[in-house]
C-alpha cells in the first residue's frame, strides 16, 4: 500500500517537474540528409528509388559500419584559456529562473563573483553556427598538493540536455578535493554555445534527424579533444561523467578512445530514439514524428548512429571501471531501457556497479535525491581513481585514429 502511494506522489511530481516549461516547441520533422552528405555519400545524393524514411535508414547503417572513421578528428590546434565571469545561461522562461540570472549579471558588473578559467578551442566538427563551434569547458584544476604521489588524472563532466551553465559544478569542486582535476564540458547548443535565436538547447535533441546526428558526433569529439588538451598539461589518466543525453555522448566518446578508463553513466538508455519516443521530456519531439507518420521502431531506426547499442561490442573490448546509475520511477529514460544496458553490461561481460535511485529523472536533482545520487558518483569516482593510480602505467595508447581534414 505504501509502496504505491509512494509511487503515485514520485510519478505526480516527476510529471509537474517535466510540464513546468512552457517553451518547448514541436518543429516539424527534418531529415537534416545535409548535416550529414560531408561523410555519407547515401546523405548526398538523393535516391528516387528510396523514400526518406529509407534513405535515411541507408545513412544510418552506412555510418554505423564506418564509425571509427565518423567519430575521429583532428586535434585543435588553438586551444586556450579563457577568464570570464561565469554565467547561467538558462534555458527555461520561469521568473526564479530569470531572477537568478540577472542577479547573476550584476554580480559579475560588480565584481561581487570571481573570475573563472574555460577552456576554449574551435571543434573539430564544424556546424552553421560560429558560436556553437567554439568549445567551452570550466576548467577546476586540482590543488597540487591532492595529487602528490600519483599520476596526474583528470575528468570530464557532461551534464544533462537542457543544463544551465552551473549544472554539475558542485560534482566538479568535489572531485578536485580526491585529487583529481574536472573539466565541466558544455554540450553542443548549450549555454555558452547555444545560437541567440534559440531559449533552449533545442538543437542538441530535435526532430531534424541529421542536425540531432551530427551534435552527438560533435559532442565526441570536443571530449576525446579536451583528453588531447588534458594530456598536454601532463596529464595520465582519464575518466567521463555523463548525465542523461550526457551520458550517451560519454559512452559512445568511450567506446571509440580508449584513454577513458572510468566511466559514470547518470541515467543511461541502450537506444537514442526509444528515449526520444517513450520519454516525458521529449513528448514536443515523438509529435513531431507522429505527424509524420513515423513509429517508434522506424525512429529507433533513424537514431542507429547516435545509439549506444550500436557500439556496445566495441565498448566492451577493453577494460573500465564503470557505473550506471537508474532510477525507479524515471519518466524520460523509462525504467526498461536502463534495464536493457545492465542487461547487455551482463551479456558482454562488462565490470559495472548498478545503483538506484527511488525517485525519477528530474526529481535526481531535488532534495534528498541529489545528495543519495553526488554520494553514488562521487564514491564511485573516488573509488575508480584510487584503484586506477594503484595500477601500472598504462602503455601510451593512440590519441585517435588518423583522418582526412574536413
């Protein structure tokens, strides 16, 4: 009886969490074959014989086998260190919301905030948007004195879609007291990267399939380029915290750079389109689709390329510490498809640590929640970079495997 009250309240407050934004828009489908003709000939030319649903899923299965060669790049050779004002960025219209951002802006006029360093560089992944293309991640340097005795190890941090520029920086501040340094990465349109004529990161996630594709290639890349900048500085060892859409850039950034050996996924999914289908917060997306006549397998589909699963063989082949952390009652990665990763985790073998969380997506971040997931991450964290110190170094691995300049 408990446990369905229980229930009941988590799904209620879950849900008024996911309707409280009033500025999600439904934009009709796109297929967005542009965004992607630079590296599938299928994308480029178009095909009479095919319809789009067709020639899309051609792309898909086209990029999928050459996935190494989609996901490399080539090294930015402009990185540099920025200080600035941190700023919120958010992306929801609520009045709290607004008020804090001004409060914000007038702190930093005034000098009442300090200063703080990004790192920026131009992606190797270039999109329609300037902004978007020059990469932004707070840098937190661990105190040298936390890191004495061991090698030099670093994380980066993804937060989830949607996130404001703050999101995640207290995970940040508690992995700098282990001894271990933390670049908060924004994800493609987000905060500082996000085009002026969006209020949300809409085209991180969105139903023009071929945008949606290319923002997750970009997100891969920026990380495996901030190992690349990371391992100028003396760096060792690695490790990627990703939440939500977060996690599905880390683990896929993961699975084709073999330097990142600890990996947290917060809220994790097997299938990109399954979530965009089934999950509450894109609902303004699935209509989209549904106008166009399109179901949830031929959505799967379309998403193959920005889909875990697709590379969860080549996650597998070389060791990590991992974690996945779930939640009971989660309303946008719906509890079945985070099953289905502990699931395949299993199949293949794979060294994980589940844990669960009795609340919801967006309730993970409410009191007491936030607190029983930071102790999940951080102790894990903690745990995986002792362990990872303790071993023998590691021989040098390849940073990424060459490519022609785009």
């Amino acid at each position: 009886m408990l446990s369905r009250l229980y229930a009941k309240w988590m799904y209620s407050w879950e849900t008024a969490l996911t309707t409280r934004d009033t500025n999600r828009i439904v934009r009709p489908l796109e297929w967005g074959f542009d965004w992607l003709q630079d590296f599938s000939p299928l994308a480029l030319a178009a095909n009479p014989h095919l319809s789009d649903y067709d020639r899309m899923t051609a792309v898909n299965r086209d990029i999928v086998v050459r996935a190494e060669e989609f996901y490399s790049y080539e090294t930015p050779t402009d990185f540099r260190l920025e200080r600035r004002h941190p700023q919120l960025y958010p992306t929801n219209v609520r009045p709290e919301t607004l008020q804090e951002d001004a409060e914000l802006r007038r702190q930093a006029e005034t000098g009442e905030i300090e200063a703080a360093d990004f790192l920026r560089f131009t992606s190797p992944i270039r999109t329609l948007y300037p902004e978007n293309d020059q990469v932004n991640a707070r840098w937190y340097p661990a105190h040298p004195d936390t890191q004495k005795g061991k090698p030099k190890q670093a994380i980066i941090v993804m937060p989830q879609w949607n996130a404001d520029a703050f999101s995640h920086n207290a995970l940040c501040t508690l992995f700098n007291s282990f001894g271990i340094s933390c670049l908060r990465l924004s994800k493609p349109y987000h905060d500082v990267r996000r085009p002026a004529e969006l209020e949300r990161s809409d085209y991180a996630v969105s139903a023009n399939v071929g945008r949606t594709t290319e923002a997750c290639r970009q997100a891969v890349v920026d990380i495996r380029s901030c190992i690349d900048w990371l391992e100028t500085q003396g760096y060792e060892q690695f490790g990627v915290l990703g939440t939500s859409l977060g996690s599905c850039y880390a683990f896929i950034a993961a699975a084709f750079d073999q330097r990142l050996q600890v990996c947290a996924f917060n809220h994790a999914s097997t299938w990109f389109g399954d979530v965009v289908w089934a999950g509450q917060s894109t609902r303004h997306i699935r209509a989209a689709f549904e106008q166009a006549g399109l179901t949830q397998d031929q959505v799967r589909e379309i998403f193959s390329i920005v889909s875990p699963m697709s590379y969860m063989d080549r996650f597998a082949t070389k060791p990590k510490r991992v974690l996945v952390v779930h939640a009971t009652y989660d309303l946008t990665f719906p509890l079945k498809y985070s099953l289905d990763v502990l699931t395949n985790f299993d199949a293949l073998k794979i060294d994980y640590v589940s844990k669960v969380l009795p609340c919801g997506h967006y309730t993970t971040g409410e009191t007491p929640y936030k607190y029983l997931d930071g102790w999940y991450l951080g102790s894990f964290i903690y745990q995986s970079f002792k362990r990872l110190a303790q071993t023998k170094t590691a021989p040098s691995l390849q940073s990424h495997a060459p490519v022609n300049a785009r």
